[in-house]
DNA sequence: CTCCAATGTTAACATTGTTAACATGATATT
DNA sequence: AATATCATGTTAACAATGTTAACATTGGAG
C-alpha cells in the first residue's frame, strides 16, 4: 500500500536505498525481523526482488540500516522531549529515561533487534548513531552528578548504572512471561522510584565525603 | 560428531526428542539462532530433515523448547550457587546475580532468545521454568525484605528493581557497541556496588517510616 | 499373535537469499 | 550535442530451507 509514487516511474527508481530503509521499518515494526523478507520489501518499493542487491549486502546489512534509523529515531525522539528540561536537572534524567521507554512500548520489536548482542564488528559502515544515543544520557547524568557533587570518577558508572536501570525495565516490561509478574505495576512510576531511590542514595554517599 | 551410539541403531532412534532439544542447543550456543536449521540438527541426531517433525509443530517449536531447557539450566546453576547462602541475606540475592550475569557471558546467544518479547502466547506447552527462575529471584529478595523490616506490599516491587538492574547489566555488557563505553568498567563489582548503594537506599527510606 | 499408534523415511513443493549476465539511463566528458 | 561510463534496475537461474503428504517400520497394548 501507498509508496506508489515511486511504482510506476521510470526503469530507475530514484530513492530505493532510503525507501527500503523505511519499508523495512515499517513492516518489522508490525510483524517483527523473523517475518521480514527482502522479496516483499522489494515488492513494496515496486522493485524486483534482486535490486536491492545494489544497495545492500545482503538481509543482515540492510536491517543493520533500519536499526541505524531506529538509534536515530530514539535519538531525536528523546532530544525532543528533553530539551525543556533544566541542564543537571534529576527531570532531565527521568525524561531521558521515561521517554526511552515510551519509545520500545511503542516500537516493541526493535529492542531485541537494537540491542542484539551478536552485532557484527562491521566496520564498514558508519553506525555512529549508536554511540551517540548513549552520550547523550551520559551528558544529562554528567550534568547532574556537577550539581550533585559528584566527584568525576563516578560519572561514567553513574550513567551505566542509571542506562542499566531503564533498559532493565524495558526489557521486563516487554517479556511477555515476566509481565505477568508485575501486570499491576505501573511501569513508569518504577522507574521514578526507582531513580529517586538510587540518586538519594549517589547524593548521600557524596555528602559523607565532604 | 558424538551422538552416535543413536546414529546406527535401528529404525527408531529412541531419544529423538531430548537428542534434538541438546543438540539444538549446542549449536546455537556455538553459531547463534540465525544459523541453525533444522537440516543440520536432523543430520547431528543421525536422522532425516522431516523427523523432527514428529516432536515438533516446527523450527519455532523446537526453538522454544531449547529456550525452557536455558531456563531450567539457569535456574539449576543458580540455586546451586545460591544454596549455601543465608537465607535473607543479601549476599544471597547478589550471588544469585552474579550467577545470572556468568550465565548469559557463557551463553551470550541464548540471553536475547530467552528474553525476546515476541514470546507467542503458547498455550499448549508448560513453560512452567520460566516463572519458576523469577519465583526463585522473588523469595531470596522477600526474604531480605522480611529482614529488613521493609513492608509487604514493597516486596514484589523491590524484586523486579534488582532483577532489572542485573538484566540490564548483562544487555549492557553483552552489547558490542555499548560495551566499549565502559570497557574498563568490572561488571560484577558494578553489580555489587549498584546493589548496595540500592539496598541501603531502601533500608534508608523503611527505617524513616519507623 | 495381531493390530495400531508412534515414529521414521522419501519425495515432493514454495519461498527465500543470492549471484550472474544483461539492460537502461543519468551524467560527466569531449 | 554526441557519447562513454557507471550506478542502478531486470530476468533467470541456483541451492538451501521449512514444511507437508504418502508411505514404511516397529514397539507394545489387547
């Protein structure tokens, strides 16, 4: 459906490696990677199955590229609904989190893909989103460990601790075996007690210091 | 290679069965899901491609029931881990993560497998070992709580923070890209001092209510 | 001992990923 | 403007896999 501007054009199509891209996205975001194919998104672009053969290595490269988009996405997506926040602001944190979570609820099948651990170590393309997404986080929680007085040493494993905490959430929230457990709770008031309690508790082992 | 005191035997191969749930599961420890097909496990068991069929609905089916015996083998090195601690003490509750985060770095393939959210609501088989791991995770938390003097109704909710914090300690750390953030970060020792500085948070805000 | 249900085999088939050989046309160069 | 070139698309093949149907074997219940 739809993308027929493109279907019946010319011999060449003019856009195809970004309109995979964002076939791609689409049909993994209702169906999941297992059912992805390249013929159909081939077919969806009005292409045949062989074409994006030119613009792709193989399956795995072009998913890689969907999830590259995804960073991206979570990127923006977080940025946006951060930016109000005060700079070293514990909300500003909470946001960043928050709206991580939001994001895989809505996009549920791209937090396994995301975070696959067997990402191959291909260094042919670029993949600079990812990185990117976490300094983001680490910068709001440097912020706040400043304020805090938080002596500089502790930052980065603050940061770990807290990206650890909401992914650990996500993740929970996503399984459907273990949602069971914890159906009546609501996930984003745990990830606000759960911050509060943790950054209480950076604060006064910081405050015993001085 | 192995696996033929079953190969030339007779007709029937007897264990079939159990002989594809291990078999499945060694080579997807070793090569990832991906790659494995059922081709290949027929051949390891020393039988033809559509046998398996007989024991399972279909490549999904066998998969799943590899992921139960993951449960069951978690949940097997856990409580042996765990055994020889108090019981309500938290070096139990961090041993037993510990345990957790060792597990998925020996068998890195199968923490995606296990925790991937698109689990069907599968009806037909038991799957009882999944809630079991967590009930396990539950009871070393509760009691520490009881312990603690930390209230009833906050069990449940302290159970699923510790548990996401060790989850998403192990995502971290098993994620290519994430993890050469914090190379040089020692995941246990991050565990260890994550959990204390929450524990101690939590015995912190119970004794204020007292 | 006989029969049947469980389990295994062989032989097909559709789908998919992937490549090779060929076609087209957008664009730079003359 | 004419043309050469290279990126991009097409068609046609292929092997591998998942899956099913039809048939074979056998262990065990009656």
């Amino acid at each position: 459906m739809a993308k027929q501007q493109f279907a019946d054009r010319t011999y060449h199509h003019g856009a195809l490696h970004d309109t995979l891209i964002q076939s791609a996205w689409e049909m993994i975001d209702l169906h999941g990677v297992e059912s992805f194919t390249i013929v159909d998104a081939a077919q969806q672009a009005g292409v045949s199955k062989a074409a994006p053969y030119r613009h792709f290595r193989d399956r795995d490269a072009l998913i890689d590229a969907v999830v590259d988009s995804g960073f991206e996405k979570l990127g923006a997506m977080v940025q946006e609904a951060v930016q109000s926040y005060e700079t070293g602001s514990r909300e500003k944190i909470i946001t960043g989190g928050l709206t991580y979570i939001r994001f895989f609820h809505q996009h549920p099948a791209f937090f396994d893909l995301m975070f696959r651990g067997a990402s191959d170590e291909d260094t042919s393309t670029d993949h600079s989103t990812r990185p990117q997404c976490l300094q983001m986080h680490i910068d709001a929680v440097s912020a706040w460990c400043y304020r805090a007085g938080v002596p500089e040493d502790m930052v980065v494993d603050t940061a770990i601790k807290m990206w650890a905490t909401v992914h650990g959430i996500v993740s929970l929230s996503l399984n459907s075996t273990l949602r069971r457990a914890c159906v009546e709770t609501d996930i984003e008031e745990l990830l606000r007690s759960f911050s509060d309690t943790f950054l209480d508790g950076i604060e006064a082992s910081c405050q015993l210091l001085e």
